[in-house]
C-alpha cells in the first residue's frame, strides 16, 4: 500500500487485553513505567469531520470513497459515561470531548450533560472541555453551555480567508468561525482558548495577524508545531516552524514575558504580554518534546484506548464492556494497561528509527 492510501474502515489494530483475575483496584496513585500519573482523558466522539484539513484529513484520502466508521461501532453515550467514570476513579480530573468534528455527533449536548454529573473520588467537579473547528458554535455554543459544559477550544489557522479556506479544503468561511468563537465567550465558555496550526510556507504569515487580532480580547491563542501524527498528510519537517523561531517574530513586534506552568503536564508553554493585553501558548510538540509530563490518554471514537498520539494499536475496551464484566474489572484492565505504558513517541524522534511496520493512528479518529 502507497502512504497516501487508507483501508476503505480506518481502523487501527487493537492490543491483546489482559483482564486481571484480581480485580482490586490499585493501591495508591496509579503510575506508568516513567512515573506519569494518569490525569487527562480525551474522549473522540465521531471519527467524521466537515473539514477537511490537509493535515489532518486531506482530500484526496478522505474523498467520498472513504468509508466512516457505521453508527453500530460507535461508543454510546452510556458506554462513554461508564468508561469516563472507571477512569475519574483513577485518577483523570480533565476530560476533553474532541473527534474529527464533536458537534457533529447528535445530541452531544446529551453526553456533555451525563459527563457534567461526574465527580472526582473527592467530590469535585471534572476540568471538561471541548476542542472544535468552530463551525457550528453559532448555533450551538449556548445549548453546550446549559448541558454543563465549561469552557472550549477552538481551531483557527488564519484570518485571511483565502488562506483558510484553503487550508480547511471545504471553502468555509473565517467570519463564521470568529462569530463562533464570539458566541461561545458570549455564553460565558471561556477563557477560550484558539489553537492555530502553523505550516511554513501555508500560513505562517498569518501568525502575526492573529496574534493582534487576539490580543485584547480574552482569548488565548496557541501556536502549535506541525505534526508528523498519521499517514495520510505526507508530512515533512521542512514545513515545521519551530517555535522559537515563532516567538522571534511575536517580539520584534510584542513585548513578551513568559509565565510559570499552571497545571502539571502542560503542553504549551505560555508567555503574556508586557502590558496585560493577553497572553500566548507555544506548543512545540515537535521541536521540544513533552512525553516526560505526559499523563493524557485518548479514548476512540469505537473505544479503543491509545496511549500515545503515535501509537499504531490500541486497546479495545469496547469488547471488554461488551462482555458483561464489571467496573471493577474493567478499571483493573485500564489500570494494568496504565502500569505497562512506555510510550515516548515525541522524545524519540529523530533518535531511534520508527518501527517499519507500524501504521500510526489518524488524528481526526484519535482526536488531538
Ligand atoms: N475537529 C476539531 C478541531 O479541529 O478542533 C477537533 C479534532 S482535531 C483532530 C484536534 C486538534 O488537532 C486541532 O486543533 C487540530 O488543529 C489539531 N491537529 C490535527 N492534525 C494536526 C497535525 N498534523 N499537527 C498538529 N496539530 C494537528
Ligand atoms: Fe476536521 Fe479538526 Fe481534522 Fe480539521 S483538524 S480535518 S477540523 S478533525
Ligand atoms: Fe504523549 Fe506520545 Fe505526545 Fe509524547 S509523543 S507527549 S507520549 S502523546
């Protein structure tokens, strides 16, 4: 198979589960092989998108041959709420609702409501949030907000809208985006933060327009690395702006000072502007990686558990729900799978030779 062919049902393969016998739940907080706690699950509730950007879902792979996942495979909205409340219990505080599309999965609201009711063995309330291209906020963003949503991110590559219909393949307009981002501090979902994708040579000019469009405004924009996550967006690294080189084109025309790291495991490192007008993120998931403080885990749209953004296989905790057994089981399962993780993706490129073998999961099935 060439690189740039996908199989008809994009779906990676799944690890071999090891169910406990001893389903007693872990004693003391849970660790990976590296010491990570596991803290953050995001949870992709469609593998469908309505755009089609080309680094994440380019047209010419995800054409109208291209065959989605059928409504059968899907997780339920149950099955989601079940799984999310197995791991609060050990140890996930922040829970990020992302796809392809989120709002394109019907009655999201309803999820978001069940997952709103969740509570920490503590008592408190989840970190939950949503990371969306925007499209539908207009609509949408107050209907979220009842549900019990807190706040959002939204998806923006560019404020030249000849640049960022190219980028999002599909023609979609960047006004309708903006009045999405509008309604949704309009409904009191923020701070919202807005998260741009920076491709040398594609939209690297539109790096300083959004950093003045944004500033004033509340929103915290966030510059992230061009990713080589997938198989399908040929990526190279010559179109990777490393942040640095980022940051030296914010000041020569922003005064910047950096902040201190807020929440353990943060990916973005952050700077504000010297005169309080905001503050900016730097994600360089390529140039600096970040596995040492990587607590995230990232459930699929069929309910495959993925351990790392580069994994080639995840683990099919849909069959084990399926089989009837109990929580306690399938939280001794997640527990075990947690323990025996060593991914490290990020801090090895470039150092050791990715496996021949292994086809990474797509990005718009994993969610970012
Ligand atoms: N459709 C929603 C959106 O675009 O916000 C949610 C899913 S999307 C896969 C989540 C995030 O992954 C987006 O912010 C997107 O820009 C980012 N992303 C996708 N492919 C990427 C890549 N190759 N490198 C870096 N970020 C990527
Ligand atoms: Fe869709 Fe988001 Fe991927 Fe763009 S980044 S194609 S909006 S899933
Ligand atoms: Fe986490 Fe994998 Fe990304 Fe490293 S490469 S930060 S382990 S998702």
């Amino acid at each position: 198979m060439s690189a740039r062919e996908v199989p008809l049902v994009y779906s990676p393969p799944a690890s071999r589960l090891v169910i406990p016998a001893d389903a007693a739940p872990p004693a003391g907080p849970l660790g990976d092989t590296l010491g990570r706690p596991l803290h953050d699950l995001r949870i992709s509730v469609t593998d469908r998108c309505n755009f089609r950007c080309g680094y994440c879902m380019p047209k010419q792979v995800f054409d109208k041959h291209h065959q989605f996942l059928p409504h059968g495979d899907l997780l339920s909205f149950e099955e989601i709420t079940r799984l999310a409340r197995v791991f609060v219990g050990l140890g996930v505080e922040k829970l990020r609702i992302t796809g392809g599309e989120p709002t394109l999965r019907r009655g999201l609201e309803s999820l978001i409501g069940m997952l709103a009711e969740l509570r920490t063995p503590d008592g408190r309330a989840l970190d939950l949030t949503l990371t969306t291209n925007g499209s539908t906020l207009v609509k949408k963003a107050a209907g979220l907000r009842d549900a019990g949503l807190k706040r959002l991110t939204v998806s923006l590559d560019g404020l030249d809208d000849a640049v960022f219909q190219r980028m999002n393949d599909v023609g979609f307009p960047v006004r309708d985006v903006l009045d999405g981002i509008a309604a949704a501090q309009a409904a009191g979902l923020g701070p919202v933060k807005v998260n741009m994708v920076v491709q040398r040579g594609v939209n690297d000019d539109q790096i300083l327009p959004m950093a003045r469009h944004f500033r004033h405004t509340g929103v915290v924009l966030r510059f992230i690395e061009y990713m080589d996550v997938g198989a399908t967006n040929g990526w190279r690294m010559d179109e990777v702006l490393p942040s640095a080189e980022l940051l030296q084109r914010l000041l020569q025309r922003h005064a910047l000072e950096p902040m201190d790291p807020t929440v353990e495991g943060e990916t973005a490192e952050r700077w504000r502007y010297a005169d309080g007008s905001g503050e900016i993120g730097l994600i360089s998931s390529v140039t600096q990686a970040f596995c040492g403080g990587c607590n995230r885990a990232r459930l699929s749209t069929e309910g495959r558990l993925f351990l790392c953004l580069f994994a080639g296989a995840g683990h099919d905790l849909r069959a084990l729900l399926r089989s009837g057994v109990g929580d306690e089981q399938i939280a001794a399962t997640i527990a075990g799978i947690w323990q025996r993780r060593a991914d490290r993706y990020s801090e090895l490129r470039g150092v050791a030779a990715p496996a021949p073998d292994v086809r990474r999961v797509e990005m718009h099935y994993i969610g970012g």
